[in-house]
C-alpha cells in the first residue's frame, strides 16, 4: 500500500511543479521548450526517441528532474513506490507522444483516463499544436491553473520588461 500511495504522490507532485516550475515558465521565459516542442517543422522523428537530438534530451530532462528529485526524496520511505512511480511517468512519456505514429487511443481507455483525469496522446498532441492550452503532463486537472500561472507570467514579464 505504502508504494502505491509514494508512486501517486511521486506523480502527482511531480507533475505539479514540473507544469509549474518549469513548463510553463518555459512558454513566458525560455525558448529551449517552445522550439523543441511547438516548431511547426518537426515531426515524430525530431524527438528524443527515435534521433538523438541534444536539444529535445535537454528539455526532456529539465522537464523530468522534478519528478527525479522527488523520486530520490521519496525513495527514503519507499523505494519500490518511487521506482514505480518514476516508471509510470516515463511510460506516459512515450505513450503521450504517440499520436506522431497514428495511435488512436480506445475509446475505453479514452473514456477511463477522462474520468481518472489522465492526459492522453490526443489531448497532448493539442498542446503541441497550441502551446497555450494543454498544461498538465499526467493530470487534465493542471490545465485551467496552467492557463492563468501563464497569462500572470505574461504580465509579469511585460510590466517588468526591462528587468526580467
């Protein structure tokens, strides 16, 4: 019992603050994410997966070392729970992206992750289409607060454009 609560808070906390430390911070602040991510010119190929390319790497790593430093802390109380947990996380990676390859997820499944607000390719694939919606890379439910965390960054940056 104690693994799979440590692998659902490694998940869920994970995707908390990497949607929130760095994501979206991405989409306002860097451009490492939005040019990996959201060029108009890539398609399955330019990602990690299947073509080394040191840039997707990079971002694939910042965007996951929440979830890594969190696995090393969790880890203290269950070891088995924050490996779970980790490669839960790494197979939604993959699965999220495979709409590129022309998965279609079942309607089973499409109607079970809504209901347990799991992101699904179809889902994801829209917010490589349209980087202002989408947030969340596991959990639906991080979008809406995605959206207004990005609309403040942007205010932010633009009422301190001079300093940030």
């Amino acid at each position: 019992m104690r693994a799979i609560v440590i692998a659902l808070l490694l998940l869920f906390l994970g995707d908390f603050l990497s949607t929130f430390i760095y994501h979206v911070p991405q989409h306002v602040f860097g451009r490492l994410h939005l040019t990996t991510h959201h060029a108009g010119h890539q398609g399955f190929s330019h990602y990690a997966v299947l073509r080394v390319n040191s840039a997707v790497l990079l971002d694939g790593c910042l965007g996951a070392l929440p979830y890594l430093l969190l696995g090393l802390i969790l880890a203290t109380v269950s070891p088995w729970g924050a490996w779970i947990g980790l490669m839960i996380g790494q197979l939604h990676v993959w699965w999220r992206h495979t709409t590129a390859l022309g998965w279609q997820t079942p309607p089973s499944l499409q109607w079970l992750c809504d209901r347990l607000g799991i992101v699904t390719p179809e889902r994801h694939w829209q917010h490589h289409r349209k980087a202002t919606i989408g947030y969340g890379d596991i959990f639906i439910f991080f979008d809406q607060p995605g959206q207004q965390w990005l609309r403040w960054l942007r205010w932010l940056r633009r009422a301190h454009r001079g300093l940030l």
